[in-house]
C-alpha cells in the first residue's frame, strides 16, 4: 500500500535531493549543449565556409558542407552534454543503437550516397554547367538543374528527363556547348561522272554564305568515301555554339546545298547496287510448242 492509502504523512524532504539532483543534471546538459553547440557551430562553420571560399570550390557544395558541418556539431555538442551531466550509459546505448542504424541504412542506400557523392564531383569538376546541351549513353538534352543527387535536363521533344548524378559521373558525357567553336560536317554524295572540284566549290560557297558560320576556320569538302553509288564529299563549317545553334545551322546547310546542286546539275544519286556476269541455265526441259485446233 502507498503512504497515502495506508494514511501515513508523505516526507517531501526525502524527495528533495532526487529533484534538486536531475534539475541540477537537466541544467548542466542544457547549459553545456546551448556553449558547445554555439562556439562549435560559430568556428566550424567560418573555418569550413573560408576554406572551400580560398580553394575555388563551387557555392552549392560550400553550403553542403556547411550544412553538413552543422549537423556534426550538433552531435558533438549532445555527445559532450550528455557526458559530463552524467548521461554516459544512456549515451553508450544510443551510441551502439545508432551505429546499427547507421550501418543498415548504410548497405540501404548505396545509390542514394553514390549519387550525392557524384553530385560533389560534377558540381566540383564542372564537366557541363546549366544550359549546356550534353550527350551520354545515346541520350541528349540541354541541362536544366544540377542537384546533389540528380540532374535534370530538358529534351529537345521538351520532355523533362531526371538522371541519376551517378550514371552521369561513370558515362563519357560529350558537351557540345564546352568551346568556343563547334564543327559541323555533312556528308555530300555526289555521282561519279561528276566533277569533284566543282562540287566541292559549291559547297564551300554555300556553307559560307550562311549567317553564323565562322570565316575561320574556313569550310572546306574533301572527299572522304568512294561510296557503292557515289563520291562522298564532307561539308566541313565551324560555328560558334553560344551564338549559333548546331541543329539550325546544319539544315540550312544541308538544304542550301541540295538547291545549288539542282541548279548545277549536280546529281546526288539514289544508292543502287550493279549485278555483272551471265546466267546460264542447265537441266532444262524443252518446252512443246502448242498447237490449237480449228
């Protein structure tokens, strides 16, 4: 039975020391988290911020890192509390519940962290920037975004594509955007009783009269290919590519060529295979004339 019940007085003073013992305890742990965590979160964060500020490194990883350097500090400001208000067994056993966790979520989330870590090295090394068209795996698209863990990039259907950082950072990425000049080439066939200089003089005029086609590098056409069915010329043109487009410039190439050959009488053949040699046909029966009736 309680005191209480059985009607005895209750002694508060016997309570006093246990109060006085775990708001001492509650104080202590406040106190030294509010000093750890303020000092620690002041000079870690200027250390970390001035650091990767001296080193070049890119604003989105800066405040990454700073976050990052935040939560640690947090931590470490509970892990000193905790210890010297004398919360040291209940800290070991959040320690080891905390490594356990840490651990399965660990083996959990492989391609979650290998994306962030992707992210710090795209972001970090710069391999293509915001409205860079880029080329990986037989996809394109122009980027739009570039997070820590994904990146997400418009198509030229205008369809929104999010790719994981990491298939980025292991994929040869060609950026078609990076220089400051671009090469646009195009195959011309031309037939084989066609003269070449000629065909290769009209599309060097052509290709220069295009509005946004550098006038150095200067177009040129070799021959590249004695095709099945034609003589192959390559239309070679530089553009610049923040100023001109690749895909517009290369149609109006294309169809200022075909015209001007039209004009010339330049023919670009249909492929066509030439069979030569004989038939010669044994074992054959002869075949009975037929005769009709009256």
């Amino acid at each position: 039975m309680l005191p209480l019940q059985q009607g005895l007085p209750i002694d508060v003073q016997q309570y006093v020391p246990l109060l006085t013992n775990i708001i001492a305890t509650i104080l202590t742990f406040t106190i030294v988290f509010v000093v750890v965590y303020r000092v620690g979160r002041s000079v870690s964060t200027r250390a970390i911020d001035s650091t990767l500020q001296r080193r070049g490194f890119d604003e989105t990883l800066i405040s990454f890192a700073v976050s990052m350097t935040v939560i640690v500090t947090t931590v470490f400001a509970i892990a000193i509390a905790a210890t010297i208000a004398g919360f040291g067994t209940i800290l070991t056993a959040f320690a080891t519940l905390g490594g356990a966790i840490t651990l399965a979520v660990g083996f959990a989330a492989q391609d979650l962290i290998a994306n962030f870590v992707a992210g710090v090295f795209i972001i970090q090394d710069k391999p293509f920037a915001v409205g860079d068209w880029i080329e990986w795996d037989g996809k394109d698209g122009v980027v739009r975004e570039i997070q820590m863990r994904v990146t997400r990039l418009d198509t030229f259907d205008n369809e929104l594509v999010t790719v994981p950082n990491s298939d980025l950072a292991n994929a040869a990425v060609v950026n078609n955007d990076a220089n400051d000049r671009r090469r646009v080439s195009v195959g011309f066939g031309i037939g084989y009783d066609d003269d070449i200089d000629r065909a290769r003089n009209t599309i060097v005029e052509e290709g220069a009269r295009i509005d946004g086609v550098l006038e150095y590098p200067e177009p040129t056409a070799p021959v590249v290919e004695l095709g099945d069915s034609a003589v192959v010329l390559s239309g070679r043109i530089w553009i610049d590519p923040s100023e001109s487009s690749y895909g517009v410039i290369r149609s109006q190439f294309v169809e200022a060529v075909k015209e001007r050959f039209d004009v010339e009488g330049i023919d670009i053949p249909y492929h066509n295979t030439e069979l030569s040699g004989g038939i010669e046909v044994t074992n054959a029966s002869p075949v009975e004339e037929a005769t009709t009736g009256d």
